[in-house]
C-alpha cells in the first residue's frame, strides 16, 4: 500500500475555542486516510529531511520496507496543513449574480436577481459553465466540502452533480423543490408530485454517478413559502426513507423579518416557523437549517431537541440586510453551527469571508446588549470553518480535523515573508502575486497579506483569517487526491 508521509507544520482545531499547533509534525496518510500523526518537537532537527526517505523515517522510528511506494512531502517553511474548509450554504446557481443585490432584501432579491437566473439554467451549456466556475472558484479557496443548492430543473441539478465529481470537491447536491403559488408561473414544479418524483431521480442520480459517497444528494425544500403542504409532507416521508443511508436535508429558516410574517400568514395551523417544518418531520439530527435569526426561545428548543444543525452565514445576512444571529447564543444552547457563504445572498465563495464576518457580526450583537461574552474569537471562527461545519453536514469525526482515522482533506496554505530586502525582484514579485520558483523546489505567490516573520503562528492565523484569499491556498486535497494545486 503506498503511504506519503507529509511533513511539516499543521494545525486544527481541538475544541471551539483550542487550535492545536504542531510544528515538527509528521501524518502519515494511505488511500486518502490518516493513518498516524508524529509530533516529534525537539528532536527534529532540518537536517533530517535531506536523508533518503526510508533512512529518514526509519530515524523516527516508522518501519517501511517499501521505499518505492513512499512518497514525501516536506512542507515548506512558513506554510501549514490545515482542515479543508466546509460550505454548510451555498447557491452554485446563483454564482454569476455575486455582489449583485443592490438595496434589496430577500423577498424582493429573490423575485428581481435569482429567480430569473435560476431558471436560465435550464440551457445545459449555461448551467455547466456557471457550475463549473463556482466549484472551481470555492475549491481555489479551499473548500473541501460544500452543501450546494442547484435549481428547481432536475436536469440542471444532475449537471452539477457531473461538475462536483469531475472536480472532486466532497458536496451535498440539492434540487430546490418549490411548488407554491407564491412561486412565480415560470419556475416552479408543477406539482407535489412533481416535486416529489423530481427530488427523488436528483438523489438516486447522484447515488448512481458516484458510488463513493463523496457527492451525495440532499432533500431540499426551498423553503416554506416555496412549498405547499403536500410537498413538505413529501419530502419529509423521503428523508425518513433515507435515514439508513444517512441521507440529509437542507432548507432555510427565519432568514428576514417580513418572511417570518409570510410565514405566519400561509401556515396559521402551525405555532411557529420552526413548527412547520417540524410537523411534516422535516427537524431531523439530518436536517440543515440556513440562517435561524430571528427565532423564539420555543424554536431554539424545538431545533436543539430535533438535533438539527445550523449555518450561519453573516455575509449574506449583512447584505440582504436580514439581521444578525446571535451564535453565542445557539452554541451555548448546544445547537450544531456551521458557516455557510449563501452565495449569492453572500458575495464571495471564500468561507473565511464568512468566518471573518462571523467574528465583526459577533461584536454587533455585543455591542447591541447582549454582552462581551458574545464575540466570536479567530480561535471560534476558524472552529465554525471546520469541525463546526463538520458536525453540521453529519461528517464529524470524518472531516475537519487532522486525527488518525479522518479523511485527508486538507489544504496548504501559504504565509509567505516580506522580503528584507524590499528594493529586490522578490519584492516585486511578491507585491504582483506571480509565480516564483524558490530553489526550485515550491511555488510561491504573494497574496494579499504581508507576513513580516515575527509573527506568532497564533498572529499569524488571525491575518489568514481576516486579509488571507484563495492566493494562500497552494494545495487542495480531497479524499487524499489533490484537486487544486497553484
Ligand atoms: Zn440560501
């Protein structure tokens, strides 16, 4: 079986507010698996990784008798492995109207920027080229997993499920069921039935097109004013039929004020938002909720007592103007939370927009009352990013982490120095982002962040975290099979 053992600094998360940082570390990884993780500390010395592979590893006491079928990856000075980031919300139909949004909040948005564009993806070569761009884009950024929205056309959405497998991001592919008069004429499914049937041949083609499991469908009512009531039901029978299979579901909840009320109005039967999905068994520990930011007390506890998981997505709530959640809150209630981009309600596929979003957001609900205790520190932020995700998408103890027996999904992200010299070509070159051979070994760009090389890893992470882009991701792994690399 052939191993690469990948050496260098990595970090990861260990709990909420716990980044575990490793300097001298080695992870062995074989078919796409860490199979064990060294932190060797004082006894590495740089001198170490210029032996032969076997005679190196052998020093650290890993018995290989196979040296062909090694492979080592030193990784460079001033970069580090860290978890692939996780997408929990994120429209690939919606990719082209990015920023597009002017004063609009999310009723209006969606009737004058997304509709329309959704239903033009019905045209299959549009469709492939704007799902094509967007995976690649969030993949360029380091997103490993991504749970995506497609369009109401099961043909539109089975090429996107074409496009995530042949990229080789790990992703969710959901058909949007919405059959509601609300709906307009133009884009709708004629039917629950309809609906239903459609939703069904969207995950049993995925199921069919990639037998790994890496991309996999998901059940996706819209949202409630997007669906009748059979269809709710419906759908809510069909995630019950796929709980063997660990089949999830996606939809958003108590996005904007006014939608709240709508709410109200179309299902007086019901006691709550939270309560419509939940009578047609739609709250499940499979369940993802997008946004939840303006619900009750009642609702939390409905949410948290079904086990769903939430994503938060504060770049597109600032810009739709829907409010902000109040995380602090849905974590101490023990409620699963995730990041999600909602692109395009979010403008930028970059998670780490959402991260750094989540972290200013967090200091306006402080501000706003509800108290210091409230902001979301780097060490939170880049927890959400991963393992927050993670637990959201049912891949806990999969993804997210770097521990013996996950998946290697990992990115490399470079923190490159500014040079000493700053009348050099280097700097130069690092100023212009180009491509540099460095002792012909690595490639290296400049982003737009500037390390000056006194930083703490902890400092540096904090500058990733809020100026980094997708210039600092240099590789990109899924599955243990590199998919980006710059
Ligand atoms: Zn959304």
């Amino acid at each position: 079986m052939s191993k690469t053992y990948y050496i260098g600094t990595f970090i990861h998360s260990l709990t909420l507010t716990t980044l575990e940082i490793v300097e001298h570390g080695i992870i062995c990884v074989s078919n796409g698996i860490i199979r064990s993780i060294q932190r060797m500390g004082e006894d590495y010395s740089e001198s170490d990784s210029t032996l032969p592979p076997s005679a190196f590893l052998q020093k650290l006491g890993h018995d290989n008798n196979n040296a062909q079928q090694l492979t080592i990856r030193i990784i460079p000075k001033n970069h580090f492995l860290f978890p692939g980031l996780i997408d929990t919300h994120i429209h690939a139909s919606q990719y082209p109207n990015l920023g597009i949004f002017g004063k609009t909040t999310l009723l209006e948005w969606l009737n004058k920027y997304t509709f329309p564009l959704e239903a033009s993806l019905t045209d299959p070569a549009k469709a492939k080229r704007v799902y094509r761009q967007c995976v690649q884009r969030s993949l360029r950024n380091g997103t490993t997993t991504a749970a995506y929205y497609a369009t109401q056309s099961a043909r539109s959405t089975n090429i996107l499920t074409d496009v995530l497998i042949d990229l080789g991001q790990r992703g969710f592919v959901g058909r949007c069921a919405m059959d509601s008069d609300l709906q307009p004429k133009w884009y709708r499914d004629e039917s629950p039935k309809a609906a239903k049937d459609d939703t069904s041949a969207c995950v049993g083609y995925c199921k069919e097109a990639d037998q790994s499991g890496r991309v996999r469908g998901i059940i996706t009512p819209r949202f409630a004013p997007s669906c009748s009531r059979d269809t709710l039901s419906n759908l809510g029978r069909l995630l019950a039929d796929g709980e063997q299979d660990g089949l999830l579901c996606q939809t958003h909840i108590s996005e904007n004020k006014n939608e709240v009320e709508l709410v109200k109005q179309l299902f007086p039967e019901c006691s709550s938002y939270a309560h419509v999905y939940d009578v047609h068994n739609l709250l499940t520990p499979r369940t993802v909720l997008a946004h939840a930011i303006h619900l009750t007390e009642d609702e939390i506890a409905l949410i948290k007592s079904r086990e769903c998981g939430v994503s938060h997505c504060p770049t597109s709530n600032m810009a739709l103007g829907s409010g902000s959640l109040w995380v602090r809150h849905l974590l101490d209630e023990g409620v699963k939370v995730g990041l999600g981009t909602d692109v395009s309600g979010g403008y930028d596929v970059n998670v780490l927009e959402a991260a750094r979003m989540a972290c200013l957001v967090s200091r306006g609900v402080a501000e706003g009352g509800k108290g210091e205790r409230s902001k979301i520190s780097v060490e939170e932020a880049l927890w959400l990013a991963t393992r927050g995700g993670a637990e959201v998408l049912g891949l806990g103890g999969k993804v997210g982490g770097l521990e013996v027996g996950m998946v290697w999904d990992v990115i490399l992200v470079g923190a490159d120095e500014v040079p000493v010299d700053q009348d050099g070509e280097e700097a130069e070159k690092m100023l212009n982002g180009v491509h540099h051979d460095h002792d012909g070994k690595q490639t290296k760009i400049g982003g737009k962040v500037d390390f000056f090389g006194w930083e703490t890893w902890e400092e540096k992470l904090a500058k990733w975290l809020f100026s980094g882009d997708d210039r600092n991701i240099r590789a990109v792994w899924v599955g243990g099979e590199l998919v980006c690399r710059k």
